[in-house]
C-alpha cells in the first residue's frame, strides 16, 4: 500500500521539482503490470511508459522486455546522454518513487517476454496463504507458481557454492554437449533441458553468483566505473579520428569510380564492397549517438550512410540492434542470433522456439534438420550473401511502416524511403544498368561487391556466437550478463581501422553510446573492474575468437543429431508398443 514518508517525499520533490510523490509498493506494481500497464524501475522510480511504446525511436520491444526490472543502468548507459545526466526533465510526468528493497529483480517474477505477474486478487490471496514473505519479496515452496525444471536453480547456486565466496572462477573452451544426456536414453526435449542444466550449471559456476548481495556489489563497482569513464573524459569524440575515417572512404570512393571509367569491373566492386564495410561502423556510432551525441544530427548522418550510400535502413537496424542489446544473446529474445533455419548456437532453438522479435516460431523443421547438421561449413557461406537478405529486411521495415509513426522519429520512414530510392538510382541505375555493359559483368560487380562487404557479418556475430546463452534470470546484473554474453577480440592498434570497433563488443555492450575511438582507454578500466568483482573478460585473438565460433556451431550440429537420434527411438518404441 502507499505510504508516506519524509524522506521519500522529499527525494520525490528534489527530482521531479514541483510534485510530492507517493511511495508505492511492489505487490500494487506488480497488479498493475498484470493488468496490462508497462512499467520499469528507474532510479528508484517507478516509470509508466505505456504512452512513451509509440513514441520510441528504438521501438516498443526494447522497453518492453524491460517490463517489472529494475531497469536503471540500462536505461543510464543506452537511452540517455551521460554527461548531462539522469533524465530528470521527464521523470515528473511518468513516476512515482518506489523503494529499492523490493525491486522486482530479486523475485522470481521474469520479465515481461514471457514473464508471468499476479493480479491483486491473486496476490491477497498469496498473502491469506501464507506464500508471500513482504518483508523480503520471496514467495515459499507451497506457492502456487510452480517451479521451472530448467530455470529455477537451488538457492546454494544462486549464493555460490562452497569455495567459490560468490566468485565465478574462468573456464576455458567451449561447453561440451557430452554429459550425462548422452548416456541416459531421454526424449527429445528432455534431453533438451538436461543440456540446459548443465549450461546453467557452469555459468553458474563460472560467473559470481546471482544472489542479491553479489549482484549488488557489482552493480556498485560497475556504477563507479561508469563515473570514471566519464571523469576520464571518454565520452569526448575524437573528431580527427574521423578525419583520417572520412579521408579513406573518399579514397575507396574515388577508387571505385575511376577503375569503372576505365572499365576495371572487378577492382571497382572491391573498392566499393570495402567502401560499404568501413562505411557500416560511422553508422554504427551514429546509431548509437556516439558522433555528435546529438540525436537528430547523428540520425541524419546514419540515415544518409545507411540507406542513401548503402542500401539499408538505419530505422530496421535500431529497432533489431536496441533488443540485442537489451536481452543479448537470449535464443527467444535476441534477433541477431536468430538465425533459423540456416544456423543456430543455442540447442534451445531446435526445440521449435517462439521468437519475441519476430512473432513467430522458428520451426525446427526438415530444412533446418539438414542446414543445422553441416553448420560448421555452410557458416561462412551464408555470411558471404548476408547483404542481400539486409536489403529484404530493410524494406520490410521501411514499407510496411514498422517504425515509430508518432514523435521525433516519426518522418524517418519517409526520409528513408527517399534514401532508398536514391540508393537504388545510382547504385541499380547509374552503375549496374547503364555503366557496365553486359548481364555478366553486372552479374560479377554485383557479387564481388556484396561479399567484399561481407567480413563485417564474421565480425558482427563473432562476439556472441561463441559466448552463453543460457538465462540466469532477472537477478543477474546487467554487466555482469553483458560480460557473460559477450567477448573482445584482440588485434594490434594497427588494424583497428578494419575492425571499426567491432573488437571492443563487451566494452561497447558495457558503455554503448561510447566513442569507438575511445574504447582501448576504456579497456584499461575494464579489466580492472572485471578483476575486482571477480568476472571472467573473456579475450581471444582474431583466429582464436573464429575457432571458438566454429567450435560452438559443431556443438549444436552435435546435439541436433542427438537430439534427432532421441526422437527416433520414442517413435519406434511407440511404434513397438502399439
């Protein structure tokens, strides 16, 4: 029930400036997220944000799945600017103070993708039965929820088992898909779980425990690293960094249009694949806000590289790119590894997993039997033709108005739809239909073109494919998941250039609106902070990071095979049987 007191009014009217808030509390929030409401946790305030869903420049999704968590950090580090601050200009309109001892991340209530939060009526009727304990927010075994067999872990795991103090100890390579599933004959999906298990046996092993008190502790120190990054001066943009940027992109772009002159196809599309690649890590950073931090400058410098120069809509790629970074590296959430039936990391999707990007389920199906089965080849492939499926998910986006219609991002569709028309008319018309004179030719331009793009798909999903995709549940702090979710990749400072940034991915998962340029300093203060709280930094080289990759995609093509082999031997017992 509300309450009233002096120090929570106070704190109320120094942060909104004119209102004397309630204090509300966790079982009112939870009836009112049951009834439909969309409501986050930031800075110890409770945000309504059901009217801000259309407005959103990153889409609803990303909030969405923010739903009934304490979503402070995230929302510090991706949604607002850090040097000016928390968003106090807003926070007046749309919370109410909400005291930290009962935030919803220490229950066992999930997010909102697929989360499941009681009504009022159920949660008095908790309270009659005695399965709410209000003073710690914890529910007791005779509640009514049932446990998961797959999520719900024992509390000595959450605590961190004996000799490890709450301290996960680094494991070296891949997890193995042998265990205990391989000798015991099992169903398919529950040999599914069992493999589940013992990912989420060893991440637990591995990583600091999920219990309040450590996570709390890391939340701290993360908290104190973000404020140094900034006292460092770090989220300053390097303007000439981008000199020497933009000085390569007009070489690459001169080169591609006098080897065409000439009729130099082939050295043409190369110049012109590998103009697309360096371009993709400016839009990058405008993306994220990271050039001029200003949103609508940064915006028109991502929508002109994107789409007017190459193609793609930079709105599709935020509206993906927000929820990647929100739930990476989830099977059912995170759209950058979704990927079916083409390729999958996680064994979860071959149990015909429903995607919350997509709205659909991603079938385990008679394609995906064979693709799956031979993964660890066909890799490298796909990526080589990813350009052109980009084109088809980009106008997708863009023509079927998928982006936000109200607000400031609101005539970014039709600016878009202008970019694409553009792009098509000097890349589709000027160059492939009236400069190169023949089918075979353009055939070749196209082709070369599109693959001399394509090392930025390896360097895209080589962060993740290789890192956990197990959920630890909404406990787990958001670096310490980042972390777990995402490698670095090291190479010399001489060939950052081709990288474009894309080696720092735990950094730029940790600190998203950060200057690329600035990440090798930021570095230095993240493996501190990673030592201190007893978090692995997971930190391979180039070939090292691509074998690991590799190997987690034979991994799943193995359990696939086991995971076929188990239902043949139900259909024939059942056969048997009958």
């Amino acid at each position: 029930m509300p309450a009233t007191d002096d120090s929570s009014s106070q704190q109320a009217r120094d942060v909104g400036g004119s209102k004397t808030l309630p204090l509300m509390s966790r079982d009112e929030i939870e009836a009112l997220i049951a009834d439909g409401r969309h409501i986050i946790i930031h800075l110890g305030y409770v945000l309504k944000l059901d009217a801000w869903l259309k407005y959103h420049p990153g889409g609803a999704k990303s909030i969405m799945h923010m739903v009934g968590r304490d979503a402070t950090d995230w929302v510090e580090v991706y949604a607002n600017k850090p040097q000016y601050g928390a968003c106090t200009e807003w926070i007046a309109n749309i919370c109410f103070p909400f005291p930290p001892q009962f935030a919803f991340a220490g229950s066992k209530t999930e997010n909102a993708a697929g989360g499941v939060f009681r009504t009022m009526a159920e949660i008095e009727s908790d309270h009659i039965k005695g399965n709410h304990d209000v003073a710690t927010g914890e529910y007791s075994s005779s509640s009514s929820r049932a446990p998961s067999p797959i999520f719900d872990v024992d509390e000595g795991a959450l605590r961190g088992r004996k000799g490890t103090s709450g301290r996960g100890s680094a494991r070296s390579g891949s997890i193995s898909s042998e265990s205990t599933a391989d000798k015991v004959p099992l169903d398919g999906m529950s040999y599914l779980d069992v493999v589940t298990r013992e990912h989420i046996r060893l991440d637990l092993e591995t990583y600091p425990a999920v219990d309040e008190a450590t996570q709390a502790h890391i939340i701290v120190k993360y908290r104190e690293l973000h404020q140094k990054i900034i006292d460092a001066g770090l989220y300053k943009t390097n303007y000439s960094a981008y000199g020497w940027e933009c000085l390569r992109y007009f070489s690459l772009f001169l080169t591609m249009l006098i080897t065409l002159s000439y009729g130099y196809y082939f050295i043409s599309a190369l110049s012109l694949g590998f103009l697309w690649h360096q371009l993709v890590f400016t839009a990058h950073d405008a993306g994220h806000m990271g050039i001029t931090h200003n949103y609508y400058a940064d915006t028109f410098i991502g929508i002109f590289i994107a789409d007017f120069v190459g193609g793609l809509s930079l709105g599709w790629w935020k509206h993906n790119h927000n929820v990647h970074h929100i739930v990476t590296n989830a099977p059912e959430h995170d759209p950058d590894i979704e990927h079916m039936p083409l390729f999958a990391i996680s064994h979860r999707l071959l149990g015909d997993l429903r995607s919350t990007f997509y709205e659909r389920v991603m079938k385990y199906d008679a394609v995906a039997k064979v693709l799956l089965r031979i993964q660890p080849w066909t890799y490298y492939p796909f990526l080589a033709f990813g350009r052109f499926n980009l084109y088809v998910l980009s106008w997708d986006f863009i023509i079927n108005g998928k982006g936000p219609r109200k607000g400031q991002a609101a005539y970014h569709r039709w600016l878009e739809l202008i970019g694409q028309v553009f792009f098509w008319t000097w890349f589709g018309y000027g160059i492939m239909y009236k400069t190169i004179p023949d089918g075979w030719s353009r055939f070749v331009y196209l082709m070369v073109s599109h693959i001399a793009s394509s090392p930025l798909h390896v360097q895209i999903v080589l962060s993740h494919f290789a890192m956990s995709t197990t959920d630890l549940g909404p406990q787990e702090s958001f670096p310490q998941m980042m972390l777990r979710t995402t490698m670095d990749v090291d190479c010399p400072r001489w060939l950052d250039f081709i990288h474009g940034g894309l080696q720092f991915q735990a950094i730029h998962h940790l600190f998203p609106r950060l200057p690329r340029h600035n990440f090798r300093e930021a570095q230095k203060l993240v493996i501190e902070f990673c030592k201190d709280v007893g978090i692995p930094y997971a930190y391979y080289g180039f070939t090292t990071a691509n074998g690991q990759v590799i190997g987690r995609l034979a991994e799943v093509a193995r359990q696939a095979a086991i995971f076929s082999k188990c239902q043949e031997t139900i259909t024939k017992t059942k056969d048997f049987a009958i």
